[in-house]
C-alpha cells in the first residue's frame, strides 16, 4: 500500500477556491479564510490573521455613518499651531524673548522665527487686544508699525496693512482677526484719546491687498454724529454660522446711544447693516468675548446688577439662547475647538465637551489667576493645549490638564 | 493634516485624523437624509455636498462654513433700457443680469443669465439701465450686467456692479472693448437647486463636476469650467439605454483620462473636453456597476461589483475577475444576500494591498461581511467579519504618520482605522477561521489513515490555535480539536484516523492574539478500497 506526506506551505497562494469540486480544487486551497489576509512583511506564502479595527473615538457621530470624503486641506480646527510646521509656538513678550516652540508638547525651546521687535505692544490707547490669529496654517499678528504681519512657521513678512484712518481718527490697534474662505475679518479700532473711538470690521484676502470696510462702523460714546451707528464699546469680532458677530455695550442704530445694554450684532459679510441678534438689558455690564465653535456661539458677560451677575450663554444654529455657566466672577472663554469649550471660571478652568450641557472642573496649581485670559489654544497631534496668560501652557490629556511650560509665563503684551 | 467629511446620520460633520468630530452648520432651509448617501466632489479647494442634502451645498475646507451652491437668478426682472446721450453705441443692443455671491474678487456662486432686457436701438448714443433688479437671496452682494454687441447673440461681460442696492448704469462700452473678453459662460442651475431632483451621483473630473440626476437618471451633466456654479441646461451627455429602467447611471469611476460611468447592464466611458472633443462611448456591453459605493479606481484599474462578480476595467478591457474561484459568493444565495448588492461598498487596503468589498451575509439585512481580493497574488480571501460592530462605510483615512489606513464607518456611528498592533476589533477579539480543501491525495476512492499532523507557525509569546480535523468521506462530520500551543512554532500532534479525505480548520478567537500558520505536514498510508 502506498503511503506518503502531505506538505502543505502555500495557504497564502491559492486562497478561498469555490469554482472546483472538492476532489478536483488544488492543494493550498481553502474553502473560507474567514478574518485572515498574507502578511506583507516576511510573510509571503503564509496566512495570518488579519489586524484590528480600532475604534477612532468612543464619542460617536449623529448617526449611521454612510459617507466620507477625504479634503487633502489642512485641517482648520487644527488651529493651530499645529499647523506651522508641525510645531506649536506662542509669543512670550515684546522685549525678554521672542517666543516658545515645542513640536511634542514637552520640550520648550526659544524660537527667534518672529522676531521680539516684530511681536505686537499694546496700543497707547484704545483696547489692546492685539492677538494674533492662525488661519489655514498661517499666524497673522498686527505688527507696531500698523502692518499685519504673516509668520507661516518658517517665514514672516508684511501680509497687508490696515487704513490708517476711519473719519478722521487714526488707526490705533487690530482688536481680533478671523478668516473665512479665501478672506481675513478684522476688527480694528481708530482713536485719538481716551474718549474718541470708532471701530470698524474690514475684510481683506489671504493674499493682501486692500482693506473694505464691512458694513457700518461703530462711533463709540461722546463721537456724536447723527445717523451713525454707536456704540459703547465693541468687545469681539467672530465669524460662525457662515456670519460676522460682535458683541458691543449699548448700541444705537443712529446717533446717540440711550441704553447701556449688551447687545449682539450679525451681518453676512457684504451686507451693509448690522442687525441686532440679541439684547441683554443692564444698567452696565461688562463685556466678555464673544467665540464661535461648532454648532455654538458662546458669549460671556457680567451685569452690574441681579444675581448671578456672570454668565457664560451659548446660541444654537436655530437662534436659541440660553445660560449653560453662572459664577461669582467673571467667565472668561478660553478656547472653542468644534463643540468643546474651555473656560477660565474663577481660576478654575473648566471643560465642556457637550455644547455645554455638563462641564468638568480641573483645579491647576499654582491656580492661574482669576484674570488670567488666555486666549487661545491648539491642538498637536490629539493633545488640546492651552495657553493661559501669567501661566503657561497647559496640556488637556483628556483626562487631567497638565502643566507644561509654566516656567514661562506670558507678559503683558503677549501675541496670544 | 488632512481632514475629512462625512455623512452620519442627519449631519454633515468634520472628523480629524484622530476622530475628533464636529458638525457643520448647513444653509438655512437645508436638511440631510439619511436614505442617501452624500456625494462629495471636490472643484477649486471648495466641496460640493449633493445626494444626501436637500439642496446642493459648498463646504469651505477653509473654515468649514457652507453655503447653497445655487442662488436664484432675476428671472423676468430685466432692466429698463433706454438710448440717451452721446456716446459711442450705434445699433441695437440686449441685455441680461445675473446675481453673485463674491468674496473679495472671488466669485462664489453666479445666478442663472435673467430674461433678455431689449433690444434698445441707438445711434452714437449711450444706454441707461435702470431698474436694474436686486435680490432678496441672503449673501448677494453683487451683480454682472452683460450684453451683446450691435445685433448679435453673444453676451459679454459688460460689468460687475459690487452691491446688492444700485438700479441704475450707464453703458457707453464699445462693441471693440466689448469684444475683446471672452463670451459669457453658459450659467444655470443644477439639478438639485431645489426640491424637484437631486444628483444621485456627483464627482469631480478634469476640471468640472459631473453629475447624474435622480429625474433623468440616464443623463451626465457638468459644470462649465473649473465654475462649479455654472451649469448650462445643455451641457449633459445621455448613456443609453435612455428609459429601459428607473436605475440609469449607476456609478461613475476616474480612471487617469476618461470618466467611466457604469449602468446596471453596460459600461461606458466618456473622453475628450467640453464642448468640441467630448463624447460617450460604451466599452462593455454586460453587467455594469451595481453600486457606485462598490466601484473604486485602485492605481489605473477600476473594479465594480457586478450583479454577478467582481469586474476589473484595465488597459486591457473589461474582466471579470472573481470567476475562476469564487464565482459562487456571486452567483448563489449560499454565501451573500445578493438582493443587498445594491448597498454593497468597497475599500482598498493600502496595508494588504487588497480590495474588499462588503456584502451581506445571507439572509442579513446588514452589511455585515466582506470579501477581499489579494490586488497582488490575485487570490480571494474571506468571507470576513467583525463582532464589534456593522460597518456601514468604508474609506481611507490618513493615520498619525500621514499614511493611508482602512477606516470603517458603523451603524452606530464610530469610525474604525485598521490597526498596526492590534488584533482586536477595539476591545471584541478577531475570530479567526480558515478551512482546508478536502484533501484525497489524488486517490479519491482510496481509504487512507492519516498519521500525527505537524503544525508550523510563528512562534508567539503565548496563545493556542484551534484545529479541527475532518476525516472521512465528503460528508463526514468534524472531529475532537485539537490545540496547537504557538509558543513552539512547530508541534507534532495526534494522529487523525481512517478516510477517504481529510480536511482541517483552524480557529483562533482569543483576544489580541496574533496567528500566523506557515504551514503543516500530514502523513499518510493507503488502507485499500473499500
């Protein structure tokens, strides 16, 4: 009788063969190779089983997921400081150092890209929020020369500059910068004292040029001149919902302002009148920020009287608002990256991953100040990072915020 | 970093590469469905979202805000013209308006051409426009006149009026100045501006959108020039048969210079540019694509899943590419619930080079298997499946080193990447299974004993394989399985016993457990016929 041995080392070859009779399908030939595939390093002629799926995030999407499109664009919630470069870098002051990079979160270095004669100073007069903006990969600041500079995390030069009137006041600072397709919005206040201020939001394209004026400007208080919109004070320039907001104190559609209310303004850019979205009516309140993330405009706020007195509020897409924080002090968003949202609440910051239905305390110490606004944030590789005035950075994990280059504490001035 | 779309449930929503998501605001008015799948096809850095949307939509990968593709145009609102003046027109003139969305000097979307305003006659005079229409659409912040030359059909871009509020122009442009800009492009809506229709299928070639609509499923329009606002009610191409069923265009693939665009029973290609050099021309009469979700162009070759098989479209021609071994998982209701064809999908795996393609297992109403063809060795492996979850889409995503990976969407929406590490389906383990040929050893008729089987396979740092032998006729019944300890790499095993055939299964569902089976040796002596 015959006998003999079966050798089998090809099930990687042949694979699942169907088509042949049992008795006629070559040797190799599996009848189901259920979960395998050959390994493409050093496993040729072999068969293995095939790698995991890995569940991206375990915060699911609005539903059944039953399309996708790949946008090969930079990621423009990568806000980014990511996005010079692959580094994260923040301006410290205008005269002691130039600023921080880090490309892994945790080693900090000088970096002398932007230099410290370049970083923005307060203006002389006026509000003197000169932040600084990332869009598409690139930072725009306003430089003290009244340009706005570009800095794309290797190069900086002149991006465009600003009018350097708005009737008859002269330019003072770029207030707060945000982009929108192929187009830059910037809130830029002109003054000429302590009393005299007008503000105006211009758009100007990626690529520079020209600045136009969208829409009506604001006259702040004691610039009387009928038929010209006022306002009290303009405390935030966003763009959300495919819109241009503000949040002014006390506004009057033609001349002298009567109230002293917190009102919040929108136009679609080209339009040529604000119209009023919201009034909050107060005796005197003061101004928070105003921040656009997701599905929600977040505005901060406190009132001179009634309890509570501050209050972070959210509007949805539908035009709804309502009150999601109050506190003792005022709210201060930090940074709004989709539906999340970070917030400094009594120098305690606080994290909303929910449009602001629940959010969650992490104590930082040394405690940043209550008055410590930092402004932005930005994200590397899957790490939120924070940026606190008079602190640091502070890296959100996901599960506890820890502090990472607080040895370097942003000055008065700073470019975030 | 890259960012994607995608559609879940009734929202658009952004995910990054790492998963992280967040919903875009659509355009007042606009709704997702969840019956359609979105279509997305990418034209001058901007995406046009069709199919799922209610109306057609742009989305700016710039700062994720969107906008309606389409605006109204004026319409049977036409200027009032009149000759007045001194001035350098002689002859008889017509005039069109259109209104815009521009950002900046860009042009964002352009209504269709109005009614014509005229003629209006002069002789070495000027022509007042007034009342020149404005719009009440959200965002119009300018509009174009144009106008022909003295009696002629051609419009030119006469000038760009950068508001929404001015009635009035003077016209006192020569026909030379005139001239000298090219003719106005053909503009107008596509379907899906509004309710009455909407593209089934959109995609984004040589420089234009191309796109199917649901009324005339058999026609393929397209867009003007790198202008995806402008659509002319004549610049379609019709793939017949033209009304032999309620399907039409079924997929359309971009494989290097032609558009391929498939129907159920034929397969077409169209070539060439707009408007001289383009035409259709059918390169396959048989089963075409049966799902544009399973038709995909893997480095110049197009595959579709037919309603009988796996199709590859090369240099070469059309192929069926499933027919020498597994014809069967398409031809028979054994493996695959042939009636979901239609809602099958496909991905490449960059990582194993294969295409997969998932169906429902039979008697399923979830896509809930797949199927992949080895693209290199040209061998089917599978079916495959997870117990984690359903998947509902497949792509690519670019994973934290810039490189391509697998992704699958869920029912429940979660995106799932393949793994480099990894052997569960998050935290559910593989459940592998392979199954040998019966093996007769050329002698069919023969009974045999089959001695101790010897396993190779990667040495593991632990773990067990699971073999299940089958020994006896074609229907015999599986044996006691034996385990394999894979910290060895090699193990001698008991004998199998007397039969005709022998057959193995190995299976190994233990939670993050690599296996790797090189091979294995079966001894045998005949015992005669019997």
């Amino acid at each position: 009788m015959a006998e003999g041995k079966l050798n089998i080392y090809n099930l990687g070859d042949v694979g699942v063969r169907l088509n042949d009779s049992p008795i006629h399908v070559p040797d190799g030939s599996l009848t189901e190779a259920q979960n395998t595939q050959i390994s493409q390093q050093s496993g040729e002629h072999a068969i293995r089983k095939r790698p995991g799926l890995t569940k991206l995030t375990d915060t699911a999407a609005a539903g059944r997921i039953l399309a996708m499109a790949n946008l090969p664009f930079a990621d423009p919630l990568e806000d980014a400081y990511g996005g010079l470069g692959s580094t994260m870098e923040y301006g410290i002051d205008s005269v002691s150092g130039t600023s921080r990079r880090s490309s892994d979160g945790t080693t900090w270095a000088y970096a002398s890209s932007i230099a410290a004669a370049d970083l923005p100073q307060p203006a002389a007069n006026g509000r003197t929020h000169q932040g600084g903006y990332i869009y598409g990969g690139v930072l725009y600041y306003p430089h003290t020369d009244g340009s706005l500079r570009q800095y794309d995390g290797v190069h900086s030069g002149v991006h465009s500059t600003p009018p350097s009137t708005l009737g008859g006041l002269p330019y003072s600072a770029i207030h707060s910068i945000v982009g929108s397709g192929s187009t830059l919005y910037a809130l830029v206040a002109y003054t000429s004292d302590s009393i005299r201020f007008k503000y105006a939001v211009y758009s100007c394209t990626l690529t520079g040029g020209t600045w136009t004026q969208q829409a009506e400007s604001f006259d702040t208080q004691n610039t009387v001149a009928s038929g010209v919109r006022e306002a009290q004070n303009v405390d935030g320039l966003t763009y959300w919902n495919s819109k241009l907001w503000v949040i002014v104190h006390g506004t009057d559609a033609a001349g002298p302002i009567t109230d002293d209310n917190i009102v919040v303004l929108s136009i679609t850019p080209g339009d040529t009148s604000w119209a009023t979205d919201r009034t909050v009516t107060t005796s005197f309140g003061i101004l928070g920020t105003i921040l656009g993330g997701g599905n929600v405009l977040w505005i901060a706020y406190s009132l001179s009287s009634g309890s509570p007195s501050n209050k972070l509020d959210k509007r949805t897409t539908g035009g709804v608002w309502s009150t999601v924080l109050t506190a003792s002090a005022q709210i201060l968003p930090l940074y709004a990256l989709g539906d999340r949202l970070y917030v400094n609440d009594s120098a305690v910051i606080k994290r909303s991953t929910n449009a602001g239905t629940s959010f969650t305390s992490f104590s930082l110490s040394p405690s940043p100040s209550a008055g410590s606004s930092g402004v932005r944030g930005f994200v590397l590789g899957s790490t939120y990072y924070l940026v606190l005035t008079s602190y640091g950075v502070v890296k959100d994990d996901g599960v506890t915020p820890t502090l990472v280059d607080a040895a370097f504490p942003l000055a008065a001035g700073a470019l975030l | 970093m890259p960012f994607y779309l995608i559609h879940a449930g009734t929202a658009l929503q952004k995910a990054s590469v790492n998963g992280t998501l967040t919903t875009l605001s659509l355009p007042s008015g606009v709704t997702v469905s969840t019956s359609y799948p979105a279509r997305f096809a990418t034209l001058n850095r901007e995406v046009v979202v069709a199919n799922a949307t209610s109306r057609n939509i742009v989305v700016s990968p710039i700062d994720l805000s969107t906008r309606l593709l389409s605006i109204d145009g004026p319409g049977a609102s036409v200027p009032s013209l009149s000759a007045t003046g001194t001035g350098v027109l002689t002859g008889e003139y017509r005039y069109k308006v259109t209104f815009l969305i521009m950002s900046g000097s860009t042009v964002l979307t352009e209504s269709p051409f109005s009614s014509v305003a005229g003629p209006v006659t002069t002789a070495s005079q000027q022509v007042s426009l007034t009342s020149i229409p404005t719009s009440g659409t959200s965002g119009v912040n300018a509009r174009r006149i144009y106008r022909t030359t003295n009696g002629g059909t051609d419009y030119f871009l006469l000038t760009t009026i950068s508001d929404n509020s001015t009635t009035s122009y003077t016209d006192n442009t020569s026909d030379y100045d005139l001239a000298l800009l090219p003719t106005a492009d053909d503009l107008g809506n596509p379907p899906g501006s509004d309710a009455t229709d909407r593209f089934r299928l959109l995609v984004s070639w040589k420089d234009r959108l191309w796109g199917s609509p649901a009324v005339n499923p058999d026609r393929v329009y397209y867009s003007e020039n790198r202008k995806l606002w402008a659509w002319s009610a004549t610049n379609f191409l019709t793939v017949k048969p033209v009304g032999e069923d309620q399907i039409g265009v079924t997929a359309f693939m971009v494989r290097r210079d032609d558009l391929l665009v498939g129907k159920k029973r034929a397969l077409w290609m169209i070539r060439g540019t707009p408007p001289d050099t383009i035409q259709d021309i059918q390169i396959y009469e048989g089963p075409g694509p049966v799902s544009q979700e399973a038709a995909i162009v893997i480095q110049n070759v197009a595959y579709y899943l037919g309603e009988d098989g796996v199709y590859e479209v090369s240099g070469t021609g059309v192929s069926r590419i499933s027919d020498e071994a597994v014809h069967p998982w398409f031809t028979t209701d054994t493996y695959f619930n042939r009636k979901l064809f239609s809602a099958a999908f496909a991905r490449w795996n960059p990582a194993s080079n294969t295409l997969e393609i998932h169906l429902a297992a039979a008697g399923s109403s979830s896509i809930d298997r797949w199927v992949s063809y080895d693209l290199r060795r040209k061998i089917w492996l599978g079916p495959h499946k997870t117990d984690a979850f359903t998947p509902s889409m497949a792509g690519l995503m670019e994973n934290g080193l810039g490189i391509l990976a697998t992704v699958l969407g869920s029912t429940a929406g979660n995106l799932y990447r393949e793994s480099a590490t990894s052997f569960n389906d998050d935290a559910t383990a593989v459940a592998l299974s392979i199954t040998t040929k019966n093996f007769g050893m050329n002698t069919p008729d023969i009974q045999k004993f089959y001695g101790e089987l010897s396993v190779i396979t990667r040495v593991q740092s632990g773990g067990t394989l699971t073999i299940t032998p089958t020994v006896g006729g074609l229907d015999a019944s599986a044996g006691s399985a034996i385990s394999h300890d894979m910290t060895l790499g090699r193990e001698r095993l008991r004998r199998l016993g007397a039969g005709r055939f022998a057959k193995l299964q190995f299976t190994n569902s233990a939670s993050n457990q690599d296996v790797e089976i090189y091979g294995f040796e079966l001894p045998y002596h005949e015992l005669g016929r019997r």
